[in-house]
C-alpha cells in the first residue's frame, strides 16, 4: 500500500510538470461568441419628467475660470452649458453665510431687525455666481437655477457661528432667547428677490445642505426630519406668499438612505406639503430604489451633488474602473434614472484642483474631464421636460434609458460595460421615429456623430462599442 501510494503521488508531480510545461490538454477557450441584445422602447410606460443635469459655482468656484482669457472663459461655460456640447442646464448656487459672501454681513440683536442686506456687488458678484448664471443663460436661456444654503447666518443658530454645525433657533431641541426660524425664511426669500433684481428666475430653493453631516470646518447647519418639520412649515408660505412658482427642496441628505430616514421622520407629522423636489446627495449612499413611497405628493426627485473628494484630478473615460471616469459615471446616472430621478448634478462646474470638478482650471489652461461626455450623452438629448419612458436591455452589461422630448424626437442612451461590442436589436414601440443619429463616447470618442440612418417598421439594429456610451436620437425623418 505504501508502494502504491508513492506511485500516485509521483504520477501526479510528473502530471503537474507536464501541466506547466504544456503538455497536457487543457480546456479550450470558447470560439465563436456571440454578444447580441435586445432592447424594447415602449412610449405607453411613462415615467419621470427630465429635470436636467448640472453643476455648482459655491464655495468661490464660480471664480476660478478668472485666471483664463475672455475667450477661454467663454469657452468653458460653453463646454457645460451649450446644448450642442455638455448640454446642462442646472446651476446650483451657495447662499453663502460666510463673512464676505452673506448677503447679511451683520446679523441684528433680536428677529425684529433691521436686516441691512448688501448687494451683490459688494460680495464680489455673489462670490462670482451670478457672473457665471449670466454667461451660462446665453448658452441655455431658461436656465434652472438651484439655490441652496448651507447654514443660516451665525446668529440664527444655536451656536452663534454659521461653520460647524448648529441648529437654526427655534425648531423642536433647542433653547435659544428667540427664534430665528421666519428671519431665516425672510433671508432665503430675500436671496431670491436679488437674483429676480437681475433679471434672474430662481426655480428651486433650499435651506439645508448635508444636515446629516458636520463637517466642523466649513458652513453646515444640521436637522433631523422633525426639525426639517419645525422649519419648512414656516419658509413654505413665506416664500409661495413671495413667489407662488417657486419650488422649496428638501433637503440635500448625504445619501439616498440617509434621505429616506429623514423624510420617514419629516412624514410622520405631514410634512411631505411643505416641500415640492425630492434633493439628495450621493456620497454615503447611492439609490436603490425610488423615492415614490415617501413622496405623498408625488414630487421629483432631484440628485444634486457629488464628487470624489480626492487628491487626483481623474479626467479618463475608461481607463482604471474608478467611480469617477466617464463609464462609470454613465451608469450611475442610468441606474438613477431607473430609479426615477429627474436630474443629475455634479459638484463643482470648475475648480483649481482635483475634487472631481468637470473642468479643470490650471492657471491660463483648462482640461476636460471625461464626465462632461457621459453628462451630454443624456442631457444633449433628453431635454428639460422630457419623459422617461419604458426601456429595457435583454443582456446585463448593457444598461439603457429612454427619453421622449416634448418635440417628439426621442433619446436612447445606451451603455455597453461589457468588454465586447454588441449588435444591439432596437424595437421601438409607438415611438413613430423612422431616422436616427448615433453619438459615441469612448476612449477615442466625444459625443462623436458616428452614424445615420433611416430605418422602417419601428426597429433597427446598430452596434454598440465596448466600454462604451451610444446616444440614438431618434426623429421623425
């Protein structure tokens, strides 16, 4: 028995050698795939209406491009805000808080005033925020324009300081001489009126930026749901007495979870009246599922900030996998839009330093990141208005949305993870398009018209690339 053992154990060493020195058969790859899907648009499932996509001046970036030529300049905001180009037509302002940015510098002894508000003029054009609304609007004339504040001004709050955290004085928890809540109601409102000086609309308006969240070092103010309560019960009449278009938020969460446990608690005392857009953030989490159970009135919802928060400028489409290149950037915006989020903001437009800007500033030169191309592959095409309706990919690793514009003309951004192209079948229900126009962003593509085609009887067939973003834009022809 011993003999035989050492025998089979020799027999495999010898089999092992003869393995790694290929001479032993092994499995063949398999010839001959085929990578083929099926995609089927139907216009009689309707969803969500397209808000659009966008991006923030706060925090002085709106500034930034100031080291530029006035052609570059321009160009920049040309880049973002065009529809032949980035196509955005989101701009999420700071109503900042901050000494030399507030449009309070100095905060009065009692709720009771006076309130001296100072011009934009004297906080360097709103810390160059309107500088920027106004070039943005010669590109995209109706222009959305989301302002938002991080914190109250220092003396509203129960800290006495606008960085750091607090609560505004006045909601449930705290015990302050007054309460601040309509002064700051009436500050947010007066935010508003300034900009409608400037021939400005301001279309959505928020109190709260990141409640869940203190960052100890820079403008925050926190809330629970309840408290979020305590206050918008007071700034919604005010601010619909002012101005009865005007969409309130709530309430800039840090994740898609996070939002979800604050608007549980917002919803337990009614408070689902008191706002009209559905805002989140995408850092500590991303959406899984829609919003709709927590939305009694059916309100939007609107994903209006993220970035990586790092140290390296990341302008690639495909190149490492990191969440911040253009392809993966793609897919987190269809697997929110399959989740029924109308709108897509990424942090900053424009930056000096890394921090996921979609435009990098270095002095007298400015780089494109490639997210800017995964924003056009939507926002060029499906249009503020547009409709979502129903899409579906028969392969994993290829994700689609479909957009039909108030036009008519419809918009099909298709996203290929996988590391082959398909041949893609599209069959278009009701759609009543015959002509079609395919865009393609890869490592070699930006937004690149690379077909055109006419098509019968609601259907074609057209490859996607690998690693790759295709636009169709469908008409009528």
């Amino acid at each position: 028995m011993k003999y035989s053992a050492v025998l089979a154990s020799g027999a495999t060493v010898v089999a092992a050698q003869n393995a790694s020195q290929g001479c032993v058969d092994l499995p063949k790859p398999v010839a001959n795939l085929t990578f083929e899907a099926t995609i089927n648009v139907d216009v009689a499932y309707r969803y969500q209406t397209m808000i659009g996509g966008g991006c923030s001046g706060a925090f002085g970036a709106a500034c930034t491009t100031n080291t530029l030529s006035a052609a570059n300049q321009n160009a920049v905001v040309e880049m973002l805000f065009s529809e032949n180009y980035g196509g955005l037509t989101v701009l999420r302002n700071l109503i900042g808080s901050s000494p030399g940015s507030t449009i309070l510098p100095k905060v009065p002894a009692t709720p009771c005033g006076p309130f001296n508000y100072t011009s934009f003029a004297s906080i360097n054009q709103d810390s160059c925020q309107l500088t920027l609304a106004q070039t943005a609007r010669t590109y995209s004339p109706d222009l959305y324009i989301y302002a938002d504040a991080w914190s109250a001004p220092g003396g509203f709050k129960t800290t006495g300081k606008e960085a750091g955290g607090g609560y505004i004085c006045g909601v449930r928890g705290t015990n302050c001489t007054y309460d601040w809540r309509e002064a700051y109601a009436n500050y947010l409102v007066q935010y508003v009126k300034m900009y409608q000086q400037q021939n400005f609309r301001v279309s959505l308006l928020g109190a709260y930026n990141e409640p869940d969240f203190n960052p100890l070092t820079y403008s925050a103010m926190l809330t629970d749901g309840y408290q979020a309560y305590d206050f918008l019960s007071v700034l919604y009449p005010i601010a619909k007495k002012a101005f009865p278009e005007l969409n309130i938020s709530c309430c800039d969460a840090t994740g898609a979870r996070q939002q979800r446990d604050l608007l549980t608690e917002l919803n337990r005392l009614g408070g689902g009246k008191f706002f009209d857009v559905n805002t989140y953030h995408n850092y500590q989490s991303d959406i899984k599922r829609p919003f709709s159970d927590l939305l009694p009135y059916g309100q939007p919802t609107l994903e209006t900030e993220w970035s990586d928060g790092g140290s390296t400028w990341t302008a690639t489409w495909d190149l490492q996998g990191n969440n911040f290149e253009g392809l993966q950037w793609a897919v987190y915006m269809n697997n929110a839009f399959k989740n029924n989020v109308a709108g897509w903001l990424n942090w900053w437009c424009t930056w000096n330093g890394p921090d996921a800007p979609l435009i990098l500033v270095n002095g007298t030169d400015y780089f494109v990141s490639a997210r800017v191309y995964a924003f056009s592959g939507y926002f060029r095409f499906a249009r503020p208005g547009a409709v979502r309706i129903e899409a579906d990919s028969s392969v994993e690793e290829v994700y689609v949305t479909a957009w039909q514009n108030t036009n008519g003309t419809i918009a099909v951004p298709v996203v290929n993870m996988g590391h082959n192209a398909y041949t893609v079948t599209m069959n278009l229900a009701g759609t009543g398009v015959n002509h079609a126009v395919a865009y393609l962003s890869d490592n070699s593509h930006n937004v690149s018209a690379v077909d055109d085609f006419t098509f019968e009887n609601g259907a074609f067939v057209a490859t996607v690339e690998p690693r790759a973003m295709k636009t169709f834009f469908l008409d009528n022809c």
